[in-house]
C-alpha cells in the first residue's frame, strides 16, 4: 500500500527528508520517532507515506502520524482505499482528517462510506474537512458524525443529504465540543438542525449553504440561537415553487454576517435581538428567474428586508449586491423612519442593472450613513439612458453630510456613457459637496461607435471631467476608460489634457 502511494506522491520527499553531514550522517533520522511522527503528520498522507521506503527504520513510521490530509482523490471506489489507509494507522487519535474527492462510482454503498466515517470518528478527530464538490450524486452523510463529541470543526462541501440515507434511524446530536460547522450544499433540510443550538453552545462560525433545486413547500422556521456565535454565512437557492418560511437569527456575540440570497422566494431573515457586536456584513441578493415570473409582494419584501437591514445598525463595513427591481436604496431615500448607520466607514455596493437615476438614489441614500469615509460603486449591465433622459436629470435636491465632511474616496466602475450630460451632473454633484475627497476614480466606457469615435469621446468627456469645480482643493480626479487613463493633478494643466492611451 506504501509503495502505491509513493508512486502517486505529489511531492517527492525522497532528497527532503534525509538532512547529512559531509561526513554522510543522517541527523534526521537520529531525531526521535515522536518528533518525526510529528513531521510527518504535517505532509499530506501520501507524502507521509512514501517515506517508507527511505530505509526500515522510516518504514512504518508514517503510520503513527495524527493528521490524515489527501486531495484529488479519483479512484473509482474512495472507501476502499480510505479503509485500507486508516488500518494502517496506529495512532488512536487523529487531529484532522481533510479529503477531497474528485471522481466515484455512483454504485458504492453508503454503508461503506459510514464504516470509513465510523473508524474516523472511533479515533476522537476534532478537525473533519469532506469536499465532493466535484463529484456529480447525492452525498450520504452518515448519522455517526452528528454524534462525533470530539469534534471541534466539521466542513462538508457538495451535495449533502441527511434524511435519505438516516431516515430508519433515531438521529441524536451531540457534537459539544463544535466550534466551527460548514454545510455546503443542503439539498434538503435536515430534521435535527433545529436542535443544533441546543447540541452546540459553543458555536463560533456557522454556514448554511441551501440549494433547494427540487420544489419545496414549508421549509419549517429556523431559529438560529447561538450565544457565542461569531460569524454567520447563509445562503438559500430556490426554484420558484418553494417558500421558505423564516430564518431567526439571535446572536449576541455575531461580529460577521455573509446572506447570499437568489430570492425567486420571500426573504426569510430576521433578527430575534440585535446583534449589537456586528462589524462586517456582506449580503448577495438576485433573482435568478425573470421579472413576470414573480407573485411577491414588493413592498412587504421591501418592509420586511429593511427591518432586517435596520439591525445591522452596527456595522463598520458593508458590502452588498443589489439588483434594480430590487433596490434598497430607493426604499432608504423615501422611507420617513430612515435608519441610520453611524458606525458605517466603508460601503462596497453591486449595482445590476441600474441607470442614473437609480444611481441618484444611490446617492441621496448616503444620508443614512452619516460616517461614510469610503463608497465603492460597480455597476453591472447598466441600463441605457436616453439623451432626453440625461438632459431632465437633475441632481439631488439634499446632501448627505457624509459627503460634506467624511467622503474622503470614492471609486465608481463600469459607468456606461451613452452621452455624458447626466453622468457629468452627478459627478459635478459630488465634486461640488465633497469638501474633504481626496480621490475620486471613475472607471467609464462609451458603447455605439467606432474606435476612433470613443476614443474621441473619452478624451472630450476627460476634459469636462477635469474642469468640473471641486470643494475639496487636494482632491484628485483619475479617469480610466477603455483608451484614456489620466490624473487630473498629473495630466490635466491650464486646460489641457496628456493623454495616456492604452
């Protein structure tokens, strides 16, 4: 078995492990066994293993290592070959085993894959890492690693099923000891995650990964109800048929929350409390199917995700996707009891879709963040704007006091001009308020003419760009389009523009 490993050994640690004087001693060898167990348990299980045939003394060392790590495994039966593996080790305790699977026979039986967990588990591993997002079927996961109380980290990534497989069984949960749980991805709900609170108080970093592909009806409230939980990814794929009826988050301690959301359902988060500690969020919301395909209420989802994003108050740092049929940020300008984010230095925002005047919502929005010292734009398949259109925009009748006195940069990318009077009022809008920016990038592109017509473009819109008054006096403009990249302080004097094309 060692000698087959070693000729699959993806790194050949022949020439590394033996350390000799010029006198031809071998000083790693002299080192004693448990400090080379020790060694060895850091090289991935094949390298380990392809060690034994340095000499008879490293013959059986390699099986007394603690941490099992192999990758882009493709013989057609794993279990097999895992079992084989895991009879040779002699150490009663493993630390952490972590296996990706790239290829399998659909024929093999999950019983077999239950007796590889049942021998990993038998040997109290508080680390279990199982990747089969390559593999194309149903992932049984045996019910033994729901009762694995050594476990401290467990991450299974690719298509996961629980109930199928355990259906006949009494399934207990008891994993005390968890602090780190990764479910990617849940083709299903699993009975016992509702009691995983309960099993796992010490919970610190949870992901819930749903891909529901079948239609679902009734997905039961989820009450994620965890003291000491730190950090928080979820995210539901639905087909259009499912519902989801709640997901109910109570965490004191949350300083991360990642929701990545393809809402062809309802939204279903809510805040039991507020998480009070929150620093960082990162929220992904799309719609995978096409506008007339849906029957939700747009205001009760507008209601209901506001009120969500109102517990957030917290946060230092927001990154969000937002799609136009979808846009928070109209609901913030015109919503009486706005909240207000005072914490809120960094705001990294996806704009699909959206024209100028969504991007002047974007804009009066920025009232509720009355900190902001950073606005990162990235318009994505940007709607095109009439000529008629850019010349009736106007600029917002209010300025945000973030841009008034915190705004110290702004990056905007993926500005389509179709013509360039709207973009240069809002920009002119900005540049006139923004007493204290020290750095606007504008990243632009012109569509509907020749080569030599854009590039024309680009340079006529630069020196408009550059000529806009500034309130701020130390503020650089640089623009970056698909033939020009200029400064405004390094490119632009008395009037005329050094062209830099690219």
């Amino acid at each position: 078995m060692a000698e087959n490993m070693h000729r699959h050994s993806l790194n050949p640690v022949r020439r590394h492990c033996r350390s000799s004087t010029d006198d031809g001693e071998d000083r790693l060898s002299s080192l004693p066994d448990p400090i080379l167990t020790d060694i060895l348990s850091r090289l991935p299980i094949n390298s380990a293993a392809s060690t034994s045939v340095l000499s008879r003394h490293w013959r059986h060392l390699w099986t007394g290592v603690t941490r099992f790590d192999l990758y882009n495994v493709k013989t057609p039966n794993p279990t097999d070959f895992l079992n084989n593996i895991l009879q040779q080790l002699t150490s009663p305790k493993i630390d952490a085993f972590k296996i990706k699977v790239r290829s399998i026979n659909s024929s093999y039986l999950p019983d077999e894959l239950e007796s590889c967990f049942h021998e990993i588990c038998r040997r109290n591993v508080q680390q279990l890492i199982f990747n089969g997002e390559d593999y194309d079927y149903y992932i049984p996961i045996p019910a033994c690693l729901l009762s694995c109380q050594s476990l401290v980290i467990l991450e299974l990534f690719g298509m996961l099923e629980f109930e199928r497989w355990n259906k006949d069984r009494v399934v207990k949960l008891q994993l005390p000891n968890l602090k780190k749980l990764s479910l990617r991805s849940l083709h299903e709900v699993p009975t016992w995650l509702g009691s995983l609170s309960e099993s796992s108080p010490l919970l610190e970093d949870l992901t819930l990964m749903f891909d529901l592909d079948q239609p679902y009806f009734g997905m039961p409230i989820l009450n994620l109800n965890f003291p000491n939980l730190k950090t928080l990814k979820l995210e539901v794929r639905t087909v259009s048929t499912s519902r989801v009826s709640q997901i109910s988050i109570d965490a004191p301690k949350l300083t991360h929350l990642e929701i990545g959301h393809s809402y062809d359902c309802t939204l279903p988060y809510t805040f039991r409390s507020n998480p009070t500690a929150l620093v960082e969020a990162c929220i992904d919301l799309k719609r995978e199917e096409e506008e007339d395909e849906f029957d939700f209420d747009d205001e009760e989802e507008f209601h209901r995700f506001s009120e969500f994003f109102r517990g957030m108050y917290s946060i230092s740092n927001l990154k969000i996707l937002v799609e136009r049929h979808f846009n928070i940020f109209v609901y913030l300008c015109v919503n009486v009891n706005q909240p207000i984010f005072f914490n809120l230095v960094r705001l990294k925002t996806t704009l699909l879709e959206f024209d100028l005047n969504d991007c002047k919502d974007l804009l009066v929005s920025l009232q509720c963040f009355p900190n902001l010292k950073h606005l990162w734009v990235k318009l994505y398949d940007m709607d095109y704007c009439s000529k008629m259109g850019q010349r009736n925009l106007c600029a917002p009748d209010i300025v945000p006091s973030c841009l008034i006195s915190k705004l110290k940069t702004i990056k905007i990318k993926g500005l389509r001009l179709s013509g360039s009077i709207g973009v240069l009022k809002l920009l002119g809008y900005i540049l006139g308020n923004a007493k204290v920016l020290e750095k606007l990038y504008l990243d632009a592109w012109f569509d509907g003419h020749s080569e030599q017509e854009k590039l024309w473009k680009e340079r006529e819109f630069c020196i408009s760009l550059f000529k806009l008054p500034r309130s701020s006096s130390t503020c650089d403009v640089e623009f970056s389009g698909r033939f020009i990249r200029s400064s405004s302080d390094l490119d632009f004097k008395n009037g005329k523009l050094i062209c830099k094309v690219h």
